[in-house]
C-alpha cells in the first residue's frame, strides 16, 4: 500500500499518505479484548466499548460513502477459540480488509508456547487471505516497560518473530505493537494494567492508519503528569490493583474461567459506523493534545 519507497541511505521511510481515498470497503475484526476495546468504554452506554478497532473504521468509513464494519472479538479467549469460533463467520461477511490480532492471552499465561500459538495462528492466516482481503496482523508489545509482564519479554519477542515469518509468508501487513513506543508507559494503560485505556487505543489507530497508509487527522495525546507518590502510597496502590484485578484473574485461570465467557460481538454483522461512537470523546480525554 506505501507509495513511499526509501533510498539507499534511509533508515526509515517517511510517512505519506495515500493521494486517493483508501480502497477497502467492508471491514471486519477477529481477536479478544485488545480488539473489542476493552479499558475504553463509551460515556453513557454502560457495558459498550470503543477501542482502537472503532477509531480506525470511523476515519475509514468517513472517507467513502459504503463502508461498513463488524467486529467479532470476545475479551478473554485464547488462540484456539478465535480460530474455532471467529475465522470462519469472518470469511462469510466477504470482508476486503481483516485485522487479526490472536494469542496474547496464551502468550502471558504460565506456561504459554509462542510456537504452538504460531501454528494456529498461521492455519488462521491461510484461511483469512485466501479470497485476497487486505490482513493486518499485531506483533505484541515490549513489556519491558511494565514490572507485571517483564518476566515474559523474551516469550513475547519470540511470539513477534514467527508473527513477522507468517506474514512475510502470506503477504499480511503488520501492525509493529513492539516499535510503538509511545504506549510503553503505564499512563496508556487502564487500571487493570493490561489493557490500553482511551489514549492508548486512540495511539494504537494512528498506527494502524499509518501502517495503512490511510490519511487521517487524528493527534497524538499527552497523558497527564503522574501524580508524585510516596512509596507508602504506592504500595497501597499495588495492593488495590492486586485485590480488584489480578486475584480475579487467578481464579479465573483456576476455575477455567474466563471474562468472555456468555460475552458475544459486539457488532457481528458489517455496518455502517458513525464518525464518532455516541457518547465518545473524540479527542481520547484524559490528556491533551501534544
């Protein structure tokens, strides 16, 4: 899609965006939460999510007339279930772009095999590109930034090294996670401290778009400053989010649970999207614009 090719002596191409309107027009999303929005809820609509996978329907359907958009992403489900549950009723919405973010949730559990995630996800891969939509895969995140996942760093590089083989192999475009600097900090982050908050989904579209090509005027935000803590505080903090977020989440893995479970898509048929989801604040508040 660039039509930007860099000269010998660029370490990085700079950006261009496309001169026309971009081509697709029927958009249609598969994963877990990351896709589904989730830390990016919609004011007034208890229970609706936005998230990064909205943000870029919304500058792509504003830019032609007939695009339309479904997202079958489920917080919480691993691999296996977004393969047996979302890649065939994703073929049959006849979608000419799919974004296709999968295996996070295997990655970061104990245990998790970045390997024999890559074999489901490329069975998932020859399946989506084979009626030539546009397939955009996620590497995952640097976690070194994060004291809760740094232990898994070097699992998730290896998950990032076969993304980029399968896509090299079936000709995918890859939406580069691990280069998105700007995200690798807590204040992107919902409370949860897993996933992206507003600011955070509203950065992982601008890079969509760039990776894309799409022209856009979405800006990039400015958290606010962190608030200066004592270290009382801050371990009152832990404990807080150790209470409300990871002992559930352990008793999920225990009980073979999981926060999707009765949860189904949030928009499983392609439609129209309106510019900005109601009740939504375009500019991504908390922060302001850098």
């Amino acid at each position: 899609m660039r039509n930007n090719e860099p000269t010998p002596d660029d370490h990085r191409s700079p950006y261009i965006p496309n001169d026309s309107p971009h081509p697709w027009r029927r958009m249609v999303s598969l994963g877990d939460s990351f896709t589904e929005g989730i830390g990016d809820p919609i004011p007034g609509t208890p229970g609706a999510h936005r998230g990064w996978a909205d943000r870029v329907a919304e500058v792509l359907g504003s830019q032609v007339d007939d695009f339309a958009y479904a997202n079958l992403a489920v917080r919480g489900k691993l691999i296996g279930q977004i393969v047996a549950d979302q890649v065939e009723p994703a073929i049959a919405l006849n979608p000419d772009l799919i974004t296709f973010s999968a295996g996070g949730n295997d990655v970061i559990r104990p245990g998790g095999d970045p390997d024999a995630v890559a074999a489901l996800f490329e069975d998932a891969v020859v399946r989506l590109s084979s009626r030539g939509a546009t397939l955009v895969v996620f590497t995952g995140i640097d976690t070194n930034f994060t004291p809760v996942f740094r232990g898994i760093r070097g699992r998730v590089a290896i998950y990032n090294e076969n993304i980029r083989a399968i896509a090299e192999r079936y000709d995918c475009v890859v939406a580069d996670q691990w280069a998105l600097k700007e995200v690798q900090d807590m204040r992107f982050f919902d409370d949860d401290r897993l996933h992206l908050n507003a600011l955070g989904h509203h950065e992982m579209a601008r890079m969509v778009l760039r990776t894309l090509n799409v022209p856009n005027d979405l800006q990039p935000m400015q958290p606010d400053p962190l608030p200066s803590l004592t270290w009382r505080e801050a371990r009152a903090n832990d404990i807080v989010w150790a209470r409300q977020h990871l002992v559930p989440w352990v008793l999920r893995r225990v009980r073979h649970q999981s926060s999707g479970d009765h949860i189904t898509a949030k928009r499983p048929e392609p439609l129209p999207i309106e510019t900005v989801a109601p009740g939504a604040d375009r500019d991504a508040r908390p922060g302001s614009p850098a």
